[in-house]
C-alpha cells in the first residue's frame, strides 16, 4: 500500500501532552493527521495533573502566607476558605484551556474524534462509533492511570484524579504512598485544615531525590502537623453507614478517616488498544518498550509519554512528541530525546527541586565528589517568625570542578531550579557558579556563594 492509499498519515491515540505535540507538528510537517481521545482532550496534565494540582498549591499556600502577613504588619480578620470556589475556579480554567487544545489541533488541520480507538489490524484503527480507517503511521500517547494497590474495600479509595472534585475538604484524610502525589496532597490537604496522614509500604519518601532534601521536608512536614506512618500497608478498608472509613494498616489499630487516597505510582494505559493484535511488544508493567526514536517492536507504531514509562513527565512527553514527529514527518535526520539530566520538582509545603546526580549516586559513579550545602532561613520566613529552613545542596565531580548535580528544598525552589539547570546541564563548574555575581538578597544568590 502505498502512502496515499491509507486515511491518514498518522493516527495518534490519546491527545495529551505528548500526542497534542506529535500530532500538531506531523501535521505542520504535511502530514494528514488523525487523533482520538476517550477522555478529555489535554490528558493528565490539564485535566488531572499538574495544571489543576499547581492551582491547588497556590491556593493552599495562602494558608501560610495569611498567617505569615502578620508579621508584616498586615492584620486578617475573619479569614475563611472555600473549598467549593476554589475547586470549581480551577475547573472553569480546565474548561478553558481543554478548549484551547481543542483550538490548536483543529487549527493545525488535526481531525479529531472524541472516542476510544483500538488497533483492529495492520495499520487498521476502529473507532467506538464502528468507523474503521487505516493509518501509514500510528502513534500510542495513552498516558497512565493511578495504580491503587488490591485490598479489602479497595472500591472505597480514591485517587488524585477524584481529589480535584470533592464536595468538601476532608477533616481526616489518609494518604498512602510516599512519592510526588502523596506529598504534594499531604500538603494541599494539610494547608486546608485537614488532619494528614501519610502512610508508605517504606519507610522512604520521594525515593528519587537527595537524602538531606527528604529528611528536610519530613522534618517540616512533621512540624506542620502531618503524620507519616512508615512500613505500612492496607488490611481493610470499611464503610461505616455515616460514610466514614474505617481503616486497618498492617502495623496500626484500626482508626478512621473521611477519605482515603492512594498515590502509588502509575501503570500505562495499554489494555484494550488491540495492541496484541498486531504484536507490539510490552514490558513488565505492561508500558510499551519503545527505541530511542520512540518506536516500538513494530515498524509504523511510535509511543510517546507515560505509556511507555520513561520518565513520567509531561514536558519529557512532549519532546518526545516533538522528536517523533521530526523524526518521521520532518525528513531531516532522526531526531533521540536526551533523557539525561532532567530537572524535576515536587510542589509539597514548601517544594523541592532537582537536577542531576543526589550525593549518594556521584559518590558511587564518580567516587570522588566535593558536595556544598547552604541550609538557611529564608529573609521572608525570618520576618514572619516562620521557622522553616531551605536547604541547597551542590554536588561537584572532584576530578573536573562540574557540577553533577543540585538539589534545593525551600520557597520557589522549582523556579530558580528551572534556570540553574541550564547551567548544570551545560556542564558549567562550580568555578563558573562562583564567578557569577549574586543578586542581593535573594535566595537563589546561595547557588553562587557556596564555601
Ligand atoms: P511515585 O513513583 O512518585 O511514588 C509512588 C509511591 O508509592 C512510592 O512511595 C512507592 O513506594 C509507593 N508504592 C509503589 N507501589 C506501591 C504498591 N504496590 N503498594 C504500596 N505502595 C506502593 O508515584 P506517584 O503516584 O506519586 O506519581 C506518579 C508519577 O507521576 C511520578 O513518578 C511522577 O513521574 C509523576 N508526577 C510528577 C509530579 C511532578 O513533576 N511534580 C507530580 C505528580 C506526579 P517505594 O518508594 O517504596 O517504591
């Protein structure tokens, strides 16, 4: 069959991050693109992820920073939250931007079908409708779904996608998990008033990141009232008549909470899209293993995002997107993703921000490392009597004088992270930091002061 003899040229199944951008630019390429979304279109990121989520950090720091006024000279009487306005805020702003990639693919020429596809066959898609079309090039971008772990009254758990929508903001609320999720909704949860508890299988936090950057926010989530219960899992979970929960962990008594929510960790939506049909090899956690240029074991199907359990990112999905469509639309040279030194952040009370290698793994890959470390009190948090710490760590390979590696917990530590990993990922030295002049006072001034 020649190119022309197929529907399209593409057909993307999922629109979120990754498929917007692979769809978008193969379609700018002069491809003929096709797209399906079961869900709504934006994916994770906009409808049940970052985007909601960061809106929800906002507003829970204003818990802190209504009490922090004070000291400011700012008296605030009265002050009162409403749940309800901020949650349904947030959704209309989830309406709008659903819209606008809605917009952007029909103004890029992208044919887009608001219904679940499957393989059904070489190069065969049929949609839910029955339609059958067939497409040179398909593109899996089905993303990830929460992983909630077996148990009895399994059914009674939410996860972060049913937080976003709660009539009301839990007074006790038990989380278990111990990564991304389950410390940034201890600290929404906590900010709002609930009383948190946070249970993990281990007894680490945010496995990934430096160990000083953890034992610090554990310390500061302790002092803001969170409570964590380690090596912990689910017995049972029951429904009193009152709507209650009733919950035995492995190493507890039973006690009860209003809500329960799992955040532990994610598997890629691969069930039910026919893959098996045409033989797409998966791996062990059913994600589809995929090349460099993001191909998988068969020749015209590509996938991109968290299906294929790279680095569960949107912005690592939406490079990827990008690569794949220039790589097979754009008729220059295959374009890889460098999946290498990739900043990240969690959005907890207050967030953390990395990049590169923690301490632990520059000693164990290079041996030699000089690490610097500036544990302070922001001027902000002086002021308003708030004793919470920030900690900045710089790790620096001995050999060369690079830095390998920077981890920051502290107030807008995700934003100075975002322009010193340019400098990290440059490999700049520890020299280059020193002889950049510090602006005065700020926090990020201790990246270029570290003795
Ligand atoms: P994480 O991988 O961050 O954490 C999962 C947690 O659940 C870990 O504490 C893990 O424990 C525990 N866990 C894993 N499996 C089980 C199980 N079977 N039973 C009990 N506990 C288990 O996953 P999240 O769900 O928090 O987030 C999913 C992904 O989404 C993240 O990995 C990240 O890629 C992305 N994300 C990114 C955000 C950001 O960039 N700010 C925000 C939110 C999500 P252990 O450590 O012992 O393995």
């Amino acid at each position: 069959m020649s190119a022309s003899e197929y529907d399209y040229d593409l057909f993307t199944i999922g629109i979120g991050s990754g498929g917007t951008r692979a769809s978008r630019i193969a379609s700018g390429h002069g491809a003929r693109v096709a797209a399906a979304e079961e869900y709504r279109v934006g994916g994770t990121c906009v409808i049940r992820g970052c985007v909601p989520k960061k809106m929800l950090v906002y507003g829970a720091h204003f818990a802190e920073d209504l009490e922090d006024a004070l000291n400011f000279g700012w008296s605030i009487e009265g002050k009162s939250f409403d749940w309800v306005a901020l949650r349904d805020h947030v959704q209309k702003d989830i309406d709008r931007l659903e819209g606008l990639y809605n917009e952007t693919l029909e103004n890029h020429g992208v044919e887009v079908f608001h219904e679940r596809a499957r393989i059904t066959g070489d190069h065969e898609i049929t949609l839910e409708s029955g339609r059958v079309v067939t497409a040179r090039y398909i593109l899996v971008a089905t993303g990830a779904r929460p992983h909630v772990p077996e148990c009895e009254g399994r059914e009674h758990i939410i996860t972060s996608n049913e937080a976003f929508h709660l009539d009301e903001v839990p007074r006790r609320v038990l989380i278990l998990g111990g990564g991304y999720i389950a410390n940034e909704f201890a600290g929404i949860f906590n900010e709002f008033g609930s009383k948190v508890t946070l249970a993990n299988r281990s007894d680490v936090l945010l496995r990934s990141y430096d160990e000083a950057l953890r034992d610090r926010l554990l310390q500061i989530s302790l002092t803001k009232g969170i409570e964590f219960l380690f090596n912990n899992k689910f017995e049972y979970i029951r429904k009193r008549d009152d709507g209650a929960l009733d919950v035995k962990l492995t190493d507890h008594d039973e006690r009860v909470y209003d809500v329960v929510m799992a955040a532990t960790g994610r598997v890629a939506n691969t069930e039910g899209l026919g893959l098996e049909n045409i033989g797409v090899e998966l791996g062990p956690r059913g994600e589809i293993k995929v090349d460099e240029y993001s191909k998988s074991s068969v020749d015209y199907v590509y996938a991109v995002g968290d299906v294929t359990a790279r680095v569960q990112l949107t912005p690592v999905a939406i490079r990827e997107g990008q690569a794949f469509a220039d790589t097979v639309f754009g008729g220059g040279d295959p374009v890889a993703v460098d999946h290498s030194c990739i900043p990240s952040a969690v959005f907890s009370h207050p967030p953390i921000a990395a990049v590169g290698m923690t301490e632990g793994e520059a000693r164990n890959r290079l041996g030699n490392v000089k690490v610097y470390q500036a544990d302070f009190r922001p001027m902000k948090n002086v002021v308003a009597g708030r004793n919470e710490r920030g900690l900045y760590k710089m790790v620096v390979d001995a050999a060369n004088d690079r830095v390998v590696g920077l981890h920051m917990i502290g107030p807008e530590s995700p934003e100075i992270m975002q322009m010193a990993a340019v400098a990290v990922k440059a490999g700049l030295t520890k020299a280059d930091f020193d002889a950049t002049m510090a602006i005065h006072p700020t926090m990020a001034e201790e990246l270029v002061l570290f003795k």
